[in-house]
C-alpha cells in the first residue's frame, strides 16, 4: 500500500464525519457537501507528494473544501447573472421548497465569504486573524463580513441586540 494510500484512509477513519460536517454547514444540503469533500480529497490527494499527519491532511482538505465552495458560489452567481441569455426560461416553474430550518435558510442568504467567515468563526471557532489568513483576506474585511452577516441573520432569525453579542 503507498503512503498516500495509508494517509488517506486514516484521515477518513479519524476526521470524515468532520469533513462532512464542516462541508455541509458551508453548503446547507447533504449531497452537495459529500461533493465537495470528495472533490476536496481529490485535489489535495492529486497534488500530495508525500503523506502527512492526520491534522495536516486535515487542514489542507478543510482549506481546499473552502476555496472550492467560495469558488463555486462565485460561478454561479455569474452564471445566474449571464444564463438569460443563452437558455430560454422554463414554461412553468413549480418550486415550492419548504425550509423547516430557519438557520440554514438564513445562512443561505448571506454572501459565500459572509457564509465562510460565520462558519469560520462560530462552527470552527477561528480567531478574525485566523479567518483573514484562511480566506486571504484584510482582518477589517473579516469583521465588516462578520458584522453584516450577524446583522442579517438576526433580522432573519429575530434576535435581539442583547442576543448579538
């Protein structure tokens, strides 16, 4: 079996339900986090020379499913904004989705870094140094996307100011 062979499959055992856990709070849907942990693991396993530890491995996989998440919401918004104009729209749409949870139909309303830096703070409990690193960003711009997140969230979910803090 080759290194890679063996890392791969203790970082399964050890951290795929994190994996899966961490990818589907970016996400909010179950198979689009699979997805993108699976993809994840094929671009960091694609590119590793050499085996490492479980928590580097895990890191490496973490930064990669959120580069790819940003990455893909920014695709899609611009292909929402330019599909007019190649695809004629649909007859009749019947989309009638009920959301049960209010805190995942809240999340899915932020921005994809608004969504990153809540998950990075609150879920993985990153410092906005940590946050601004992570998404190669200023620190001032972790806060100002942590502010107007929070702000939207509580209008969203009916928080108080007490309960913001």
């Amino acid at each position: 079996m080759a290194d890679w062979e063996a890392a791969f499959g203790e970082l399964l055992t050890a951290r795929g339900g994190a994996l899966r856990s961490y990818a589907y709070l970016l996400t909010g849907d179950a198979a689009a986090a699979s997805d993108l942990v699976q993809d994840a693991l094929l671009r960091v396993f694609s590119r590793l020379r050499v085996g490492g530890d479980v928590v580097e491995l895990e890191s490496y996989v973490r930064r990669a499913i959120l580069n790819q998440y940003v990455d893909g919401r920014r695709r899609a918004t611009l292909w929402r904004q330019a599909r007019h104009l190649l695809v004629y729209p649909p007859v009749h749409e019947d989309v009638d989705v009920t959301i049960a949870d209010e805190v995942r139909q809240a999340l899915s309303t932020l921005s994809p870094k608004q969504r990153a830096c809540i998950v990075l703070r609150y879920y993985e409990d990153r410092t906005v140094l940590e946050i601004a690193e992570q998404l190669s960003c200023a620190e001032g711009t972790v806060k100002r996307h942590l502010a107007d997140a929070r702000v939207k969230l509580a209008a969203q979910l009916g928080a108080t100011k007490e309960s913001l803090r």
